[in-house]
C-alpha cells in the first residue's frame, strides 16, 4: 500500500475498489475523493497526502513547471524544474569545466601576473602569486640584529621579541655580562681560577659554582671574567653562582670539566709549566692547609679524592723542587718536618703575586716566616726559631 505511513485517528478503514489491505502499526487510512479516474485505483490513500503524476508528495499539491536558463560556462539555454531554479549550468560537464577555468590576477605584494582558479577568487583567495608572497605580506615587524650573537631576526611588533634563541635571551637578560674572551687562553689569572675551582667548585647543567666562606675574594675572582660578579649567600658559605648554558658548554669542551668531579678530576693537558704555580695556589687555597704540629713542627699540605689529579700535582711539585710525600690516605699529598721544603713551597706559589690569592692562609705564612715573599730565595732558607714556632703555634691554625 502506498501512503506516508502518519497515524491521524482510529476510524474504521474506508477501502477503494475493494482494496482490502491494512494499514501498517495501526493507523487508519481515510481515501480521497479522485473524481472518474483516480491515479492509483484500488489503494487508499493518507489524507492530506495528494498524487501527482503517479507519486504522492505532501500538502498542497504542486503542479510541475519547467523554465528556461542560460549555462554560466557554455550560454546554451537549457530548461529545469522550477524547483532547480537556481541551477548554474546545463550538465556535469559543463560543471567540471567551470571550476577548472582560469582567470588572470595580478599579485597584491609583488606585482606580478598570474592564473588562479575562478572558484578560488570566489570564496576570496587568489591575492598572492606564492605562499611566500602571502608569508611576506601578513608580517607586520621588521628584521634586527640578536644583541647577543649579532644573527639577523624578524621581530613582530606585537611580541616584542629581541633575541635569536632562548640561550640568547638568557644571556640578554641577565643582571651580569660574562666575558666568554677569558677563557680562550691560559693566562695567570685563568690559571688561578682553575685551580680554585678544581678544589672547591662544580659545575651543573645550568651554571659555574664555587664556594668559600670569603665573599671579598670570592667577589675578586668573579670579576675575573664577570660583572659585577652574582655572589650569593649559601649554607655557611658565600657562592659564585654563574648561570649560563654557554659557558658549561665553553667549560667541557676547553678544559673537560665534569660535573661530579671529585673522584675523576683531571690535570689541565695544556697547562704551560710557566703557569702551574698559579694553578697550585688556586688549588692550595681550596683545598690546602698548613698547621703546626703538637712537636711544632710544620705541616702543609694539599687534599683531593682523585688518585690521577694527585700524582699529576705531586710531580709538578717535584718539578719545582718541592718535595712533599705522597700518601695514599685519601689521597693526599703533604710535607711534615721539612721548614726548608715548606718555605720553598711558600715562596713558589707568592713570589711577585699582589692580589690574587686568598689572604688568611696567606697571612698564617707570613707570621710564621716574617718576611715577604720575595726576600725568600731557595738557597738562603733559614730554619725556624723557638721562639717563631712558639708564636706560630699561638697565631697558626689548620684549614
């Protein structure tokens, strides 16, 4: 049975021409008066449902009519269903041609003529000749040079951005300027630097540390290669706290610097021999000592937990005529007993130096010696008093 299936009411079923069949779920169906010639004979038909042309359609019944139209692609005239009144062009093919045709354009940022599809002008598109004429127009800043590394950047007007890279930005944000020049060549004061980090620094992946309690000399060794130098307060101790990636790079690569170096510390390779005193003194004034002992005999001497770094400092020691023993304990080089080897010592590591050492281990030497540096020679070396090591042992104290 043909109908649109819609239940209205549940009044008895009315057959046409003896159609004897049911509606479906239920519903009822009611018939439509057709006149002499109904279109469909022997089917009840869904009231408000009309026929047209054979086929049911619903509400009010619409008689087909047909209009002419001009093809937008080939002008043929062609003739639709009022209802396709909107139609464009007269068949598919003639649809396929027209959204392949090419129109002439003439680039907004460059000038230069160009073909686009017509249906992409239609929805706005079409402006630029390429992607990076369309790329160049929509940026609205200007090209400047990295304050850091001088690189050549495109910088929006709208984010403010300065620098090339993030590892720039750190550097141009930060409060002190490192001068990276420094560390390219060995010089006393790099030496010094060194050697003082060898004992009581350590690197990160972030920055350059050394800790002593001094904050004045820790504020001149920093100055040595930043300013104004970034010391901090730490737990009982004053911090060199460098943060820069560039310079744990610069740091590793130069000199092999690790992080964790106690037990893997190594000699400088190119260390000149010129310079190794410097090195020794940086060294000593990390991890040094000189005391006095309950014989008042003096002892000085210097301290590290890698076997390689040990050996390596005791025969640059040895080099120089300066003969500490080498213990195995912990090991740790140190004279005891020989006030001639530790005035040599003593005169090797301050001989013509003005500043750059760390001053209370210094001062523990002159009191014991009373005299300066450079009035001390290798072959006039006279021994201690009673009397000096009496006054040393009140002024002395080990570190």
């Amino acid at each position: 049975m043909i109908g649109c299936h819609k239940i209205f009411d549940k009044t008895p079923v009315l057959l046409y021409n003896g159609c004897a069949k049911q509606p479906n779920r239920g519903g009822v169906f009611h018939t439509l008066n057709w006149g002499n010639s109904p279109p469909m004979s022997g089917h009840s038909v869904p009231v408000g449902c009309l026929a047209v042309n054979g086929r049911l359609i619903g509400g009010v019944a619409m008689i087909k009519k047909r209009i002419a139209l001009i093809c937008q692609y080939c002008g043929i005239t062609f003739e639709v269903p009022i209802s396709r009144s909107e139609q464009k062009y007269c068949s598919r093919k003639c649809s396929a041609a027209a959204s392949r045709r090419q129109i002439k354009r003439k680039c907004k940022h460059c000038g230069k003529s160009f073909s686009v599809l017509a249906t992409e002008v239609k929805r706005g598109g079409g402006q630029y000749c390429s992607t990076n004429c369309s790329y160049a127009a929509s940026r609205t800043g200007d090209y400047q040079n990295c304050p850091i590394c001088g690189k050549q950047i495109y910088v929006r007007k709208e984010n403010g951005k300065t620098c090339c890279s993030k590892s720039c930005a750190a550097e141009y944000n930060r409060s002190y300027i490192i001068n990276y020049d420094f560390f390219d060549s060995w010089s006393p004061e790099l030496a010094y630097l060194w050697g003082l980090w060898a004992a009581d620094g350590f690197i990160m992946k972030t920055g350059f540390f050394i800790c002593l309690k001094e904050r004045e000399h820790l504020e001149t060794v920093g100055r040595l290669f930043c300013e104004p130098p970034p010391v901090k307060r730490g737990n009982n101790v004053w911090k060199l706290d460098v943060r820069s990636r560039k310079l744990v790079r610069l740091l590793k690569s130069r000199f092999g610097a690790q992080e964790r170096k106690s037990l893997v510390l190594k000699w400088p390779d190119d260390l000149p021999e010129s310079l190794e005193r410097h090195f020794c003194r940086g060294y000593f004034d990390g991890d040094g000592y000189i005391s006095i002992c309950k014989t008042g005999r003096l002892k000085a001497g210097m301290t590290t937990g890698s076997r390689d770094f040990a050996n390596e400092l005791h025969q640059c020691l040895l080099r120089h005529g300066i003969e500490f023993r080498f213990y195995n304990y912990k090991y740790s080089i140190l004279a005891s007993g020989s006030a001639c080897t530790i005035a040599r010592f003593y005169s090797w590591l301050y001989a013509g130096v003005q500043s750059l050492y760390l001053a209370r281990k210094k001062e523990v030497f002159d009191k014991i010696y009373q005299t300066k540096p450079r009035d001390i020679n290798h072959d006039n070396i006279s021994l201690l008093s009673a009397e000096d090591v009496l006054h040393a042992k009140q002024l002395c104290f080990q570190f």
